[in-house]
C-alpha cells in the first residue's frame, strides 16, 4: 500500500506565548477551547488539543497539523519533516 499524497497545513509549535506566523485556525481553536495550553513545568509547555480520538499532547518543536478535514493534530518534528516535504 502506498498513502495518496494529501496537501495539508501546519506549523512548527515553538511554545513561546508570543510566537509569531500562527496561523489562524490554530487561533481560532484556541477561541474554542479546542487548543490549549499548559505551564504546569514552565520550561516545557504542552499543547493539549482535542482530536477525534481524544486529548493530544504536542511538546515545543512538534509541528501542529490541520487535516483535509478540518482536524487538528501534533506531530512529532523528525516524523513531520520525515513525511512531508513543501
């Protein structure tokens, strides 16, 4: 089997309250508590989003992932830059 190639959005997470290039969906989920983040270690943030399958968790660098549905989803950064190409 062969995946089909499937166009998507992302960005790389850095974790930093200011970062800048976010993306507007990524905003927008964050409106609907859809996203959020938490500073229980405040030197590693965690991005806890609310998927299909339940609460992801996306560390500093993972890259955050807008499906061809709409879906949000984290991706570990050697597996993203592994799987997909600009």
């Amino acid at each position: 089997w062969t995946k089909k190639p499937i166009e998507v959005e992302a960005f790389q997470w850095t974790g930093d309250v200011n970062q800048l290039g976010e993306p507007e969906w990524i905003v927008e989920a964050m409106y609907q508590d859809l996203v959020n983040v938490t500073h229980d270690d405040y030197d590693n943030p965690i991005l806890l989003i609310m998927t299909q399958e339940g609460e992801m968790m996306a560390k500093q660098g993972d890259y955050i992932i807008k499906g061809i549905k709409g879906e949000i989803y984290p991706c570990d950064e050697e597996i993203f830059l592994t799987s997909y190409e600009r």
